[in-house]
C-alpha cells in the first residue's frame, strides 16, 4: 500500500478476545471503536503479517489535504503490543517518523474519565508501553486514559485492570471514549498543543 500524503498509526492497546473486551485495560481499543464510527470508516480486517486488527482512513484536513490514519488493535496480547507495533510500523516506515505512532491506553495513575496527551515519558510499568518502547523506542505519543485505581487493601492492581468496568461507570466510560476520539481529531487538524491544551485538565 502506497500513500503520497501524511500519515498516522494510531495504535489502541487491549488483549483480544471475548473475555477480555470490557475490561478496564482495553480501554485503548475502546477508543479506536469509537473513533472507527466517529469517522465513519470501514471495520477492521485482521492482517496475520503484522499480528493486528487495522484498517486505513483518510482524514480531511485544511487546504484540501488529507492524513491517512492506520488504526490498529494489536492481537498479540497487551504484554507483546510491540511484536505487532514494530510490524505496522516498519511496514509503513517510508511515511512515518516515531512522532506519527499515538498510542491510546489505560493508565491506573489517573482517575477514571481524566485524559491526558504526551510525547514519551515513563511507561509507569504500564507492560504494553514497556513493550512497545523496547520495540521501537521512545518518542511516541501516548494519549492516557485514567481508569483509577482499586481502593486500599482491594484486589492488586493486574486483576483491576483485568475486571469489566461495573455498570455505574459506563456513562463515564462512554464520555471519555468521544472526548479521546475527539481530542485526536482535533490534534490532527489544529495540532497536538491546541488538543494537549484542551483536554490535559
């Protein structure tokens, strides 16, 4: 596949699966549904040579110019998100500098519903992250999704992030997931700053 235009791989991190779908860690694939529909795209194929679920949209930007994002779910669980991130990403490295992968992820250092934007930064022992970075680096952008964290003297943080967010959340789930999809869109027309100003509350 060939693009003569700018380019983006927004990468959502989950684990696949039916068992795994509404847990709190797939929060990032979460985002990427929400911004398939959001964009009206095609749904995802799954592509065994890069291990990911991933389709390809263009995105209309000022002055006749469109971006080509590649969203991707990597299917080869949240531990080994670089294995299929390093994939897509070589595949597509004629068109892409470390700067153009934006991850989308869960992270148990902010409360549920609270988003924040970054350039690089510690992974917090986030192993999707850890994994990603030894693949290909730091330097990419990571969109983080709060989910809180369990309360003192509850279940260990690796079976929080593995359980469904209970039904009260929901509408607060369902609010953060159009607010990163909107806040992605807006980096890619008016620029990271103008999102990072937005929505890092």
């Amino acid at each position: 596949m060939r693009y003569n235009h700018s380019m983006k791989l927004i990468v959502g991190l989950g684990n696949p699966g039916k068992e795994y779908q509404t847990t709190r860690h797939n929060i990032g694939f979460m985002a990427i549904d929400q911004l398939l529909r959001d964009l009206e795209c095609p749904p995802m194929g799954f592509e065994n040579k890069l291990k990911s679920e991933i389709i390809g949209c263009r995105y209309p930007l000022s002055a006749g110019q469109t971006e080509t994002l590649l969203l991707v779910r990597p299917q080869t669980f949240m531990n080994q998100s670089g294995e299929a991130v390093k994939l897509a990403f070589n595949y597509y490295k004629n068109r892409l500098t470390v700067e153009d992968l934006w991850v989308v992820h869960d992270d148990v250092d902010l409360p549920l519903g609270q988003i924040k934007i970054q350039l690089g930064g510690g992974t917090s022992g986030h192993h999707g992250l850890d994994s990603i970075a030894q693949a290909i680096g730091f330097g990419f952008i990571r969109f983080r999704l709060g989910i809180g964290r369990p309360k003192k003297g509850a279940n260990d943080v690796y079976d929080f992030v593995l359980e469904p967010f209970p039904s009260e959340a929901k509408p607060i789930v369902d609010k953060v997931l159009s607010d990163v999809s909107q806040a992605i869109l807006l980096a890619l027309k008016d620029g990271l700053s103008m999102s990072m100003s937005r929505y890092n509350g």
